[in-house]
C-alpha cells in the first residue's frame, strides 16, 4: 500500500497493478496494515482523524474521529480488530474496537519515543505511563484490555521500553542523561538494572536478539554492550574505533567505476533511459588491506543532539550477527559474529548510511545510503546494484517482504520494488 496526498492505493506485490484506490477526507500522513492484511488504517493527525479500509469488503468503511482531543499517534493492536489512538498532548489512549464498537480509555500515556509496546504473541500490551512526576508501567491483556499490573520504575524520565521476543521480560531504559536500563518480569518483579557508567551521556539504541538471549545497548560512547539473559550481566563489549587492525577482519570498501560507454550504440542526445543508465556512476566492493582506517567525524560540542554514538542496531533473523552503525563513522556498517563475538566485517561505503535491515528469512543485510543503488550483503559476499530508473531515485529507506523475495525502495516522493532472483535448489 501506498499514499498520494488524499489517495489510499493497494496493489499486488508481484505485478504491481493496482487492486484498490480508496479516496481519504483529508492527506494522509500515516498508514498501517493490521496484523491478517485485512484492513489498513489512514491517520489524519491535522483533523484528528482515522479512516479503516476493507480489502475484502471495499464498501465497507470506518470512520473514527477524535474531536477536540485531537490525534498524534494511531496504531494497531496485535489481533488486527482493535485501534489504538494517541490523543493530543498525551492526554490518554483511546482503544477503539471494530467488532464491539466498543470504546476504552488508557490515562497518562507518557510522551517518549517508545511507549507502547506488544509481547510478540499478541497477549499483552505494557504502556509507559507518568504521573505524580514519576515514571509507571502499566500491563494490559490485550484480549479484554484489563490491567495485569501496574508498577513504578526506578528511571528519572523514562525514554523508552521494549519486550523480549519470548515475552518474559521488559526491558525499561532512561533518557540519555543517565545510564541505566531495567529489566522487568511479567508479573512486574525487577530481574536486574545495568548501568555501564555515570555522569556522561548514556544508552542511544537497544535490540533483543530473536532468541532473547542476549540484549545489545548501544551508546554515546561508540560502544555496545551484550548482556545474556541468565544473569542480565555484560559478557563483552563491541569498541567501534577508526582503525581497524585485526587481520581476521574482512573489510569491503565501496569504490567508484567508470561507467563502460559503447560508442557505436549511442544516440546524440541519448534517450534519457540510456542517459541515466549509462552515465550514471557505478560502484563495486574492493577488499582492503588492514590496517585500514575510516573517515571519523568528531561532533560539534555545542549543538543539540549531537552526531555521536551507536545509532543503529539489528540482529540477523538466524540470531548469528549483528549488524551495528557508529555515528561517529557515518559511512560504515560493522557486522558482528555474535557465535565468536567478534567483528567479522566492515562495509565501508562513500556516502552516509540511511538505513539497513536483515532479510527475515536469512542472514542477508541490505542497507542504502541516499542515492540511487542498494547494496547487499551475506557470508558470501556483497554486491552494489544501480536501480534502474528514470531520473533523480535517492533511496532514503527499505523495506523487505515477510517472505524475503522481494523489498521497496523508498525515495522522497517515489518507490520502486526490488525483486530478488530464488537459487535453484
């Protein structure tokens, strides 16, 4: 699915034709498959408003309207029937049921990045919640939304929360101001607090890894830090350094390729396809010599949320490796062996990464870094492939099917669909 200001356009993965085109009251600025791919929702943040769309029905429709409370935040639950609004100033969440057409009210939702979090299973809800000038956590089963538990955390402004994948722990970390996450059972009992230091900026990104056995934090301090989930205590910490000196290490370094002109088969002026595929620069990898040593940009002191830090964390789908980006050295995605913890390879690309996420079906990495090529990346090697499209595609995120054949490439105001070829078996 796809939006164009006030149009709502469904179409089939494989073809690309359009199978729906729903017209919105207003533009939309958000929009959400439900769990089953039977139902998507539009959010107009401006009217506070939320439009539900049926596949199966398309003259179905559903309206829901805030009112005076006005909209910031619109999303579903885990069984696809429920939609949860975030009203204005965080003044509480509305639950609104498709089947019932029954309402609910959660009070005190807290303003942080992440507030709202689902056990992978659908059950439970845990909801970051402040009041009295103290942080809380509320626990909701989903099937009826009854409070499971309600308990105070030990954070002085909590920043954001997140479940394991198994849904036995919670994990509770505070602002950037102070170290310290906290990890909570389901029944609210507090297993253990890590804090790694004090009195310096703290935790800036964290990733459970699909088995739930280890917990990466990543910091300011260009480290991360995995703790196992036995004893909550670190067994080692990844150091992201501008020199990379191990020998066992495999860096790939992006270069720069002319591109190959066949003289006899060009037309003055060119077609403006030949033109953009032909005279665009190629890229390839070339393996380094180590020591090698890579771009590092020290950050301005005295600017507001500085450029510094573990930014960017994702565990492969096989809980093998972990794919990590130090703001300090924007240009580079550093792939962990997290069998061996160690660092098994270095992609170092010309430009500043955007964005990179794991293939969900196997160890395959694809990243892009605002132009117009994808790069990807597996144990066996990695490869840089130009879009072919007309004009100026600056790849600014990605996104990869639930199957793994296929991903979308999103520029600023198109998107293109990347279809990857199956090895015969």
């Amino acid at each position: 699915a796809s939006c164009v200001q006030y149009r709502l356009v469904v179409r089939d993965v494989n073809t690309l034709q359009i199978l729906q085109l729903y017209t919105c009251l207003d533009q939309i600025q958000y929009i959400e498959w439900s769990s089953d791919s039977l139902f998507i929702l539009c959010a107009m943040y401006k009217r506070g408003i939320v439009q539900v769309w049926s596949l199966e029905q398309p003259d179905w429709h559903c309206k829901i309207d805030e009112g005076s409370a006005g909209l910031v935040a619109s999303c579903w639950s885990p069984d696809g029937r429920h939609i949860l609004n975030t009203t204005e100033f965080h003044l509480r969440i509305t639950v609104w049921s498709l089947c019932t057409k029954s309402v609910s009210y959660i009070k005190y939702p807290k303003a942080c990045q992440q507030g709202i979090a689902f056990t992978r299973d659908g059950r439970y809800m845990a909801v970051a919640e402040r009041r009295d000038c103290k942080d809380f956590i509320s626990i909701f089963v989903c099937s009826d939304w009854q409070l499971l538990r309600h308990f105070d955390t030990g954070t002085q402004d909590l920043f954001g929360i997140e479940w394991a994948p198994n849904g036995c722990v919670l994990a509770v970390w505070d602002t950037c101001l102070e170290y310290k996450i906290l990890l909570y059972s389901l029944d609210g009992r507090l297993l253990a607090t890590y804090q790694a230091y004090e009195w310096s900026l703290g935790i800036k990104s964290i990733a459970w890894s699909p088995s739930s056995q280890f917990l990466a934090i990543g910091s300011y301090d260009e480290k991360v830090r995995i703790l196992n989930h036995v004893t909550w205590k670190k067994i080692t910490e990844f150091e992201h350094p501008a020199t990379i000196a191990n020998k066992t290490t495999i860096v790939y370094k992006e270069v720069e390729k002319s591109p190959s002109v066949e003289t006899e088969r060009l037309s003055f002026p060119p077609t403006r396809a030949l033109a953009s595929s032909r005279f665009s620069t190629q890229s390839k990898y070339d393996i380094s010599q180590v020591p090698v040593s890579l771009q590092y940009i020290k950050p301005v002191a005295d600017r507001a949320n500085p450029k510094m830090g573990i930014g960017m964390l994702a565990f492969s789908p096989d809980n093998c490796f972990l794919a990590t980006k130090n703001d300090n050295i924007p240009n580079v995605v550093w792939i962990w062996d997290i069998q061996k913890l160690k660092l098994f390879v270095v992609l170092e690309q010309l430009c500043a990464i955007q964005s990179f996420q794991w293939d969900p079906r196997q160890p395959r990495l694809a990243l892009c870094t605002g132009n117009s090529k994808v790069y990807l990346w597996s144990p066996a090697g990695c490869v840089s492939v130009q879009v072919p499209v007309e004009g100026d595609f600056q790849i600014v995120s990605l996104s990869w099917r639930s199957s793994g054949d296929s991903m979308a490439l999103l520029s600023k105001d198109n998107f293109c669909v990347c279809y990857l070829e199956r090895e015969e078996v």
